[in-house]
C-alpha cells in the first residue's frame, strides 16, 4: 500500500532512514548486518538538532518535575520553525484526531520528541513515563506537574505515542504495566513507524490498536527510488535483506572475505559487533 510520500520525503531528507552502499552495510547492535538504519527521531530536523534534544532529555530525566516543562518549551517553539518537524507532528495529530483519550503518554526519551507536541495540539495533559516506571503528570500548558502514584488516574483513556515500534517490547515491559499501575487504560497508540517486525500483533493481543504514519516494507522503499531519494541498487540490497536477512549476511560476507577482519582492526564497536558476528557462526576473520 502506498504511504504518504510527505512522510517518505522527510524520512530519508532528514536521514531518518539511511541506506548503505552495496558495499558498507550498517552493523546492529546484535553483531548482524544490514542494508538500512532507522533514527526516527532525526525527524526533528537533523541528526545535530535531534542530538541536542537528546542531551536535553537525559539532562531533564535527572529533575523530572522540571522536564515536561523545560522540554515543553524547546519542542514547541521548534515545532513553529522546523517545517519538516511539524509536518510530520500535524500529520500524527491528524491520525489520532478521531480516536478516544483523555491523557497523552510518552516514554523515555525519544517518545518525547513526540508525545509533548501531539499532547499540545489536541489540548490533553501529558504523562511523562520514565524507564524505572515512574510516571509525571503534567497540565495543558506543561506548569503544573505531580508524581503521579498508584490509581492515580484511575479510569483515564491514554493515548501513548512513540517515536516507532518493533517487537513492543518497551510497552509490554514498562509503558503498559505502568498505566495500569496508574489505574488508567491504553486502547489505542501512535508512531511515527513500524519496524513491521511483529510489534502490531503483540500490541493487539494486549487490546492496543496501532496507528503509524509509515511502515518498513519495500513499498516504503520503493516509493524512496521513484521520488530519486534513492538508487535502484540501494533499493534492491534492501529487498534482499528482507526476503532474508541470514542470506543477506551470508552473501555479503562471502562475497567480501575479508570484511569481518577489517572491522576487527578498526578496534571499538565495529571490532566489539564483528566479533559478535564471528562468535554466531558467520564468516572467518
């Protein structure tokens, strides 16, 4: 199915997708390799301005109360000057303008970038959830903000929104124990993508429906080649991978043998994820 090619555009303008040359793909942090890397959160505007807000997150994440305000400020006043940013934003507040809520929720850190603004925009309180479960509430204008404790807000609708979803792991293990703890209720959530990688089914076997503004399949990348985002060959490397990942692997490292001894010689991460790679039974360095 087609997507929207506003958001396709601003995925690859801003490197919020990256493909690798046929010959440089990307390490994971598993030890295998790929055609393509995903940092939804340079949808900011860059991977500089998305890096400052990072470190402003971390650095708010130290005084919570003060966070839904200091972000608050920063992320709105971005929104009205960064277009690409506030396409993608009003698009998510769009998706979810006929869904039923009473509370936004975001979770440490990314989903910040855009669960403040979507909060803003459709006039709802915000709930800042932290990775140890903690959860602070904060009003309509991001001034007057709690700790919230158990029941809490009991009955409340959330909305969760999240920068993308893969295996919904950070829902099942923190978000979803967190709102019910609070005595609230998630029905319904919104990313910017999904990874496509089985986080939609685990997400409705737990009575949450998923709304994304785009999905990782070729489709996506397909559109990126006929806009000119992309080469054919970029595009065809990608298809390879996703038909089969292991073959990918496979492939490349035969076809360039002395690709994981390299990477060992560059010391570091490349070193610490080709050892991983070698210690999986893939290739000889």
């Amino acid at each position: 199915m087609e997507q929207d090619q506003t958001i396709v555009k601003a995925l690859f303008d801003t490197m919020a997708i990256r493909v690798s040359p046929a010959d440089q793909p990307f390490w994971y942090t598993s030890g295998t390799l790929g055609p393509y890397y995903i940092n939804t959160h340079f949808l900011y505007g860059s991977e500089a301005q998305a890096s400052q807000l990072l470190a402003l997150i971390e650095q708010a994440v130290q005084t919570p109360l003060e966070l839904p305000g200091m972000l608050a400020a920063v992320i709105l006043e971005h929104y009205q000057q960064q277009p690409v940013f506030k396409a993608v934003i009003d698009q998510l507040v769009d998706a979810v303008s006929g869904l039923d809520f009473d509370v936004v929720s975001g979770g440490e850190r990314r989903d910040y970038f855009f669960s403040i603004p979507v909060a803003a925009l459709t006039g709802k309180p915000h709930v800042a959830i932290l990775k140890d479960g903690k959860a602070y509430w904060s009003d309509l204008n991001f001034q007057t903000v709690r700790q919230l404790a158990d029941h809490d807000l009991r009955g409340q609708k959330f909305l969760h929104i999240a920068d993308l979803v893969t295996e919904a792991s950070s829902y099942t293990r923190t978000w979803l124990p967190t709102v019910a703890r609070l005595g609230g209720s998630i029905s319904d959530t919104a990313v910017v993508v999904d990874r496509d990688q089985g986080g939609r089914e685990i997400l409705q076997q737990a009575g949450v429906e998923l709304t994304a503004l785009a999905k990782i399949d070729l489709d996506l990348f397909e559109q990126a080649t006929s806009a000119g985002l992309l080469t054919q060959a970029q595009t065809d490397q990608v298809n390879r991978f996703m038909q089969d990942p292991h073959q990918y692997m496979v492939r490349f490292l035969s076809e360039h043998p002395d690709f994981l001894a390299d990477q060992i010689k560059l010391g570091g991460k490349a070193a610490e994820r080709a050892q991983r790679c070698l210690d999986q039974g893939y290739g000889q360095a």
